[in-house]
C-alpha cells in the first residue's frame, strides 16, 4: 500500500505533538516537586565548602562547614564592632582592652556560650575623659562544652590577643583606622588581621555550635587576653582548666597560604643603655665625652654578637640578627647643642637552648670597652629576660590534627611547615609547663603593625573551618590519657 506525502507529513506532526506533550508533562512534574522543597534547598548547592568530609558519621562537621560557608556578612559586622573600640595598651600609649572585651563579654553571653568567664590582670590604665587610673587589664575565657565537659574532657583551646599595634601616623591612612572598610573580599582597618581575624573565625565557630545546638567530641574554648602577661594571669589564676592533654593552637603566626606553622620561639632580652657624657656647645673642641658619639660607636660594635651567637638549629631556617637597636633619644638641646645623655634600646632574640646571661654579659663588655674609649659611663638595665622555651614536638597531636584540617580545608596550597620564630606570642607560655603548642593562622606577615591593614573575608572562612576540622577530628580521642578505658 502506498502512502502520500500528506500521510507521512500528519503522521510526523502527531509524533511531534506527542513528544511534546510529554516533555510538557515532565516540566510540571518537576515545578511542582521544586515547589515543595523548602526555601533554602535552592541555595545550598551555592553554599558548600570545598571538600566536605565523606567520613560516615561526620554529619555534624558538614552542618557546621554549610553553615560557615555562608557567613560572610556576620563576619562584616563582627569585625566592624571590633575596629570600632581601639585597644591599644598603656605600655603603646592607649586606654587598654576593656571596651572591647566587655562588647566581647556581653556578646558571648548573647550567643548563649555556657561558660563565659572574665579573669582580669593588674595593669594601669589612665582616662582620657577624667584622667583617672584604673588597674585592669581584662582577660576572657569562653567555652562551648563537649560531651565529658571541662572536668573531665579533653578541649581545644584558642587562644587569641584582644590589644592592636599603634595605627602610627594617621595621614597613612586611607580613613580612620578605627572605621572599617569594605572593599569587595578584602577588610581595612586597625586589628583586622592582627588579632581580630582570629578572635572572629573563633567567634562564627562558636555560634554555629550554640544556634545548632551541637555537642562536638571535644570541648572548644577560646581565650581573649591582653598581652602576653594577661594570658600568664589566666594560666595561673585557673590552673585547673589547662591540662597537659588538650590541644592548644595560638593563631598568632603564619602565612597567606596557611603553609606555616610555629613550633618554637626564640630566646629574647630587651635592655635599655643610658650614657652619661658631658654637654657643650657644638662648637666646642670635641675633646669632651660625648654620649651620642658613644652610643653611634656602640652599635657599630653589635654585629660582633651576632656573629659570636649565632647558630644552626632546623626549625630556625632564617636567623635574625642577635642585637638590635630599636630606639634612641638624647635628652634635650638645640641643633648646636651637644646633650649630656643618650638613650638607646637593643632587642636580643637568640635560638631557645642559647644562655642568656652570656649574651648579656657580652653585651656588657661591649660596654665597657665604649665607656674606657669615650670617657662616659653607661648604666644597663634589663627590660626582659627570657630564655626561650622548649619547642613543641613535630608529632604532638596538635601538631598532626592541624595538619589534617588544613590539607582537608585547603587541598590546593602546602600541608603546614613546621619552623620556628622569631616573635614570641602566647605559645611560649604553654610550652614553658610542657604543654605542646602550635601557632597558626592565615596571615600574610608583612601585613602586621602597618597602616591600612587589610584581612580577606576567605581567610576568615578557611581559619574558622579549620578549627572545626580539629575540633571534629575523628582521630583525636576525647578523653584525657588518664581517664580512658
């Protein structure tokens, strides 16, 4: 039988018509399942952080990295409080912390933290507005509780700084540097990087943990101090809550690719010269002592030390200069006025191991030899005297866990290099009672103590999963050694 033209041409629109029909009935299946879906299915494929754990079990980390992930604009508004309240301290000039660790106080307490604690130190602080002294240096502690709690759990610890640099001139600023700035991922402003991206990824973390109501394998806890002699005021005021077996990590080093971590941390003694010499008119034969050109002569005469006491250590793969002077001043008189005093500071950092009072007694010596020369006397004062505490090990448990949660977190950039420093941070007190400590963050180091300081939103992101990637950590046990079964 023969078919036309017209045949094949109706009977090709109708299995047309069909497909279509089809293809139509699919389309309203789907909008109308899409339709059931609750709201923020829509956007979660655009919120998932990379590599989220395949573990089984590891529901709760997945919960607290989407959560993370999507945290941008608490992080604009945690750092805004922040720069907000300057916390300079009284030994730069300023009115100390305690603006900001009461924002800081009442703001935990607003999240719901369970255990929220204020362990202030000694320290004097002068107002402004009525000249006043009051002696406090405030010092907080927080923690989210795990399952076994502080007693008898073990915790990770964080433990960040709450005092900024000086901003320095202002008119090197783009703005006040009291004022945030927003410039696409990237923050400005005093403290934004230099201790507050720290203190604020600790923060996201806690509050994931408080909102979701979520009881992590270990308890979380982060202290906020001020200096390093506040965080010594906590460690021996509540002995208690330290114990040899938790995890301390201190995000006070690093780098921008978080490939360096900080095990140990050099040896330091500050000593302040004072030169008595003779004043005269500039014009006067030079015949005279002159306490500026002994002080100029002295610090000729320092690169003899760093030759004297430098070393080799493996941690240490760049070794700073063994003395350095870091401040002078004369005391008084015009330009045509030779002053009878000179005032200079040296800062001596020396590999852990190295004895200090060798390196003071050089520096003495060294002194002397001046004095003799010049006809002048110095008096030598030690501002601090520090030797160094012993490094962590390279296979402690925090040392592994942070290597873990970093590789996990950001695959593309180096698992952590363990190295030592040449800035002492907190660290140095817990490994000072044998506690193993690491120092980590995501931090580009010449970004410290300049005008406009800048941090990146990302980085606050990545630091905040990080920590909950310890905290989480499947191969750390949360019972202390003692007390497991």
């Amino acid at each position: 039988m023969r078919t036309s033209c017209k045949d094949i041409l109706i009977s090709d629109c109708l299995f047309c018509l069909h497909r279509l029909q089809e293809s139509m009935a699919k389309f309203f299946v789907f909008f109308f399942l899409l339709c059931l879906a609750p709201c923020h299915a829509l956007g979660a494929p655009m919120a998932m952080p990379r590599n989220l754990p395949e573990q089984p079990g590891m529901a709760d980390l997945q919960r607290v990295l989407l959560d993370l992930a999507g945290r941008q604009a608490d992080i604009i508004a945690f750092q805004r409080e922040l720069v907000s309240r300057p916390a300079i301290g009284p030994e730069a000039g300023g009115l100390g912390e305690e603006d900001k660790a009461n924002w800081l106080t009442g703001h935990l307490n607003e999240m719901g933290i369970p255990i929220v604690e204020r362990l202030d130190s000694i320290g004097r602080v002068q107002s402004v507005d009525t000249n006043a002294f009051r002696d406090v240096r405030p010092n907080i502690v927080a923690v989210h509780p795990g399952p076994h709690g502080l007693e008898s759990g073990r915790t990770l610890w964080v433990i960040c700084h709450l005092h900024v640099a000086h901003p320095g001139p202002l008119e090197l600023w783009d703005g006040s540097p009291w004022k945030l700035r927003v410039a696409g991922n990237r923050l400005f402003g005093r403290g934004v990087m230099d201790n507050y991206q720290s203190i604020t990824a600790s923060l996201l973390l806690m509050d994931s943990l408080s909102r979701k109501k979520l009881v992590p394998p270990l308890n979380f806890g982060l202290v906020l101090h001020a200096q390093n002699s506040g965080f010594r005021h906590v460690l021996q005021t509540r002995p208690e809550l330290f114990k040899p077996d938790d995890l301390y990590l201190v995000p006070d080093f690093g780098a921008e690719d978080g490939a360096a971590a900080s095990l140990a941390e050099k040896g330091l003694l500050w000593l302040k010269l004072t030169i008595q010499g003779e004043g005269r008119h500039a014009s006067e034969a030079s015949g005279r002592a002159s306490a500026l050109e002994a002080g100029s002569r002295l610090i000729t005469r320092l690169p003899e030390l760093d030759q004297e006491f430098s070393g080799v250590d493996e941690l240490f793969t760049s070794l700073a200069p063994t003395c350095t002077p870091t401040q002078a001043a004369t005391d008084a008189g015009g330009l045509n006025s030779v002053a009878p005093s000179y005032t200079m500071h040296l800062d001596c950092r020396f590999i852990p191991g190295r004895n200090v009072e060798s390196i003071e007694q050089r520096v003495r010596e060294l002194v002397e030899h001046t004095d003799r020369e010049f006809g002048v006397k110095t008096e030598v004062e030690v501002l601090v005297r520090y030797p160094g505490a012993p490094p962590t090990p390279p296979d402690s448990e925090v040392v592994l866990a942070l290597r873990r949660a970093v590789k996990n977190q950001m695959p593309g950039n180096p698992v952590p290099v363990m190295q030592g420093s040449n800035t002492r941070t907190a660290a140095s007190l817990l490994r000072e009672r044998g506690f193993p400590a690491v120092a980590w963050s995501i931090i580009n180091p010449a970004n410290r103590q300049i005008a406009n300081e800048f941090a990146d939103i990302d980085d606050h992101i990545n630091e905040a999963m990080v920590f909950a990637r310890m905290l989480f950590d499947r191969e750390i046990h949360s019972l202390p050694t003692a007390t497991r079964p």
